[in-house]
C-alpha cells in the first residue's frame, strides 16, 4: 500500500510529529460523527495511511469502520480495515472484511495480497497459496505476491520451495533486501553456507545497519567453525542494537566452542543482565561454571533456569550429576525423576537413573532403570554391559550371560564381555563354559589373561584348568 507523499519528505521518512497526528485523527473523528466523512475522504485515507505506518490499529479501524457505515460499499475502506484487524490479532474478522473488499473489486492484487495474510494466520495454507497464485494471474511479475508466497512455503518448512520464489523474487528486483534476508535464510537453514553468506551480504548491502543481518552471518559462521569471525559479526551487530541479548549469547556460544571459558562466562552473564528471564542463558551459565569447575554456581545457575521453566528438562539433568557428584544422592534422584516425569523416553535421564541407583547399592532399582534406558537405545553397549554387572553383582549368574551376549552381539571383538561370560560361568559351575568364554577373551587381548590370573590365583593353578584351556587351545 502507497503512502502519500504529502507527508514524507524526499527520503521516505515521515515528518509529522505524534501530536499533529493525534490532532488528525480526532479531525476525522469530528468529520465522521458531523456527517462530513464523504467530502474529506481524501484526508481520512490519508490518515489511515498514517495511522498504519505508526502502528496505530485501533484508531485505524475505529476511522475505516466507521467509514464504511456510510461508504459500504467501498473496497478500499473495506480493505484498510481487513488490515488493521489483521495487525489487532482478529484475523477471522480481517479475513471477513478482505473477503468483502474482493466482491466489491475482484482484480484488486493488494486485497488478496493482505487476504492471504489473514488466510495464513488462520492455518488455511491451501487457500492462502490459491489466493496468491490468483493474484499472479492478475499480475504475474508482483514481487509482494512472488516473495509473500516463498514465506508461506518457509513457514511450511518446504526451504527448497521458498528459494524458488525468493530467488525469482530478487531477479525482479535486485533491491528487494526483505527478499535477500530470507533467501540466506532458507539456504542456511539447508547448510548451504556460502549461498547463505551470499544472500545476507547481499541484504547488507542494501541494509548495512541491520542488526539482525549481521548476527545471522555470526550464525552461519558458528555452524561453519568459524568462532573469531562469528564473534566479531556478533560484536558488531550489538554495536548496531546494543540490548541484543542473542547476539551476547552466541559470542558466550562462541567463545566456549574454543574453551575460553572465562570469556563465555563473560558473555552470558551479560545476556542474563539484558534478558535474566531466559532460561536458556541461565543453562548455558551453568553448563559453563561446570567447566570452570565452579559447581555451586552451576547448580544456582539450573536453579534459575528451573524456576524460569518447571518442565526443563536438561537443567534437572545437569543438576541431578553435580547433586550426584557431591555425594548428594537424594537431591540427585530427585532431578532424575522429575526428568523422568518431564519426558519418559529420555536415555539419558533413565542411565542417570540407574547409574545413580547402582551407586546407591540399589541394585534392583538400577537394573529396572538400565532396562528402561535400553527400551529407548536397544544397541547402547555400555548399558548391556552395566545391566550384566548389576545382574552378575546379585548372583543373576544367567541373566548377567545373557546381557554379556548382547554386549557381544553389539561388539564382537570386546574381550571383557567373554570375561565376564566366563565370571559367571564359573558361579554355576559350568567349568566348560567359563573355558570357552576365557578363550575367546584371552584371543582377544592377551592382557586379560594376567587379570584372570590376579583374580583367580587358585583356579589358574588347577590341573582341570590347565587341561581345559589346553584343549582349547589345541
């Protein structure tokens, strides 16, 4: 939609002050209740024109809907108010008025541009995208349509069919910066770094003091490994907004991807100084002052960002191990099982469980948690093989063989798993048994066979094992 030049000077910036536009505002008020709206109706567009670019909605409808009492049958009227009800969040009621501004002038591009806006807030895709192509048939070289179009399909997720409108979109306009930004966008989001890079420098050309233009090029550079270059686009996209909470996190991001922990710390203290309500920040201090080995202040760090958001899962995780690490074991226990209830296919928070419990000496407990865990990771090597000492440690001679063969099944060249087979096989007395699992242990690496012989001083001795691993070995 046009604005009047009337009241933009020649760089496109509006002069007039706030007052003189509340002054014209309550001027159309008075027209519209003494019955003078019809011959100042060049004025009142106007006005709304403004109201719109000062975001002022509900005076802007408050004027078009009143208007349009008198006028009902003007399109235009209709279609100023279908925006403003789109920018006051009644997007049913924005789609109702666009739908009446297009049966009142069916050819009218901009209206099924902005009905589309509606249609898409209300989940109708299918009908946005329809609203838009018919839009194109009227105008096959509109870049608002082209570009509203690749937003639809961004939102959609489908990046691969955005570009194709983006690209088209900046073909028809080499100056079209909201097009450029989100064609880096989709070309990022695909880890097409360079075409990303190409398209946000290409945005910065146009918009060299965009905040956002710069940080997102950070963001493609922290992907790329590239952590000086990303702290300095991060550097100087808060130089452009200097509360840029994001920009101070990705440089603390940055920093600790190098381990210069001191500096990240640095940095995301001072994103929780400008946003100490996201939970995130706090996580990520935490996670840090455990690398500095700072552990109480870790643990006050999950502590905030718990209190931020009560279903944070990760923050009850990395609480649970320090609690755990001081010899905290309740505490401990308590972060695992609230992480548990958060989300109950979570590996890790059912091996931290059980880890826990097995230190605990709770071996019932660990060996149903370790179970639970390998529901989630039926391959995991390291749980088959807790879960069979567990099991071993319980005098569950056959169900720790039975966790031992799956250690095997997963790795076959593991010696200890024929090792422990082998412990085990000695508790049951199947001395045959033991002798094979030995074998296939001491083949493996030879190493075990001094560990046997440290353990099993009197067994290694014996003449029935000496013949045994003989024949075995022949």
């Amino acid at each position: 939609m046009s604005y009047s030049s009337d009241f933009f000077d020649n760089e496109g910036d509006n002069i007039i002050s706030d007052g003189e536009l509340k002054e014209r505002i309550e001027t159309c008020k008075e027209y519209i209740n003494d019955g003078q709206a019809f011959f100042n109706i060049d004025y009142i567009e106007e006005t709304l024109q403004l109201c719109f670019e000062y975001d002022l909605a509900e005076d802007g409808f408050f004027i078009a809907d009143s208007v349009l009492d008198i006028a009902p049958y003007n399109s235009e009227f209709w279609q100023y108010k279908g925006i403003f009800l789109n920018n006051l969040f009644e997007f049913e009621e924005a789609y109702e008025a666009f739908s009446k501004a297009i049966s009142l002038n069916p050819n009218d591009v901009e209206t099924l541009i902005n009905k589309s806006v509606s249609e898409d807030n209300l989940g109708m895709f299918e009908d946005a995208v329809e609203t838009l192509q018919l839009a194109l048939s009227l105008e096959p070289n509109n870049e608002e349509a082209i570009f509203s179009l690749g937003v639809l399909f961004e939102r959609q997720e489908e990046y691969k069919k955005a570009i194709e409108y983006f690209q088209k979109a900046v073909e028809l306009d080499d100056t079209y910066s909201e097009a450029w930004y989100e064609l880096g966008y989709c070309h990022e989001f695909l880890n097409d770094f360079e075409k990303g890079l190409a398209a946000y420098n290409r945005f910065l050309d146009l918009e060299p003091y965009s905040s956002s233009g710069w940080y997102n090029i950070g963001i493609i550079n922290i992907k790329q490994g590239k952590y000086e270059k990303a702290i300095s686009n991060f550097e100087l996209s808060i130089a452009l907004r200097d509360d840029f909470s994001g920009a101070w996190f990705n440089i603390g991001v940055a920093y600790a991807k190098m381990t210069r922990y001191n500096d990240s710390l640095k940095a995301f203290m001072k994103a929780s100084e400008i946003d100490p309500f996201d939970e995130l920040v706090w996580y990520n201090l935490g996670q840090i002052n455990e690398e500095l080995e700072n552990i109480q202040h870790a643990i006050d760090c999950y502590d905030k960002a718990i209190k931020l958001d009560e279903e944070y899962f990760e923050a009850y995780l990395s609480r649970g191990y320090l609690h755990n690490l001081l010899g905290k074991y309740e505490l401990a226990r308590q972060d695992f099982n609230k992480a548990i209830t958060i989300t109950s296919n979570s590996f890790e928070a059912w091996y931290a469980e059980a880890e826990l419990e097995y230190s605990m000496g709770k071996l019932n407990s660990s060996i149903s948690s370790y179970k639970k865990a390998l529901e989630i990771d039926p391959n995991n090597f390291d749980v088959w093989y807790k879960l069979a000492e567990a099991n071993i440690e319980l005098g569950k001679w056959e169900e720790g063989i039975k966790a031992f063969d799956s250690c095997i099944m997963i790795d076959p060249k593991n010696a200890s798993s024929y090792y422990g087979k082998a412990k085990a096989y000695f508790f049951l007395n199947q001395a045959q048994n033991a002798i094979n699992s030995l074998k296939h242990a001491f083949n493996i690496d030879p190493e075990i066979k001094k560990k046997f012989e440290r353990e099993y001083p009197d067994v290694k001795s014996s003449r029935l094992f000496k013949k045994l691993l003989e024949e075995n070995q022949s």
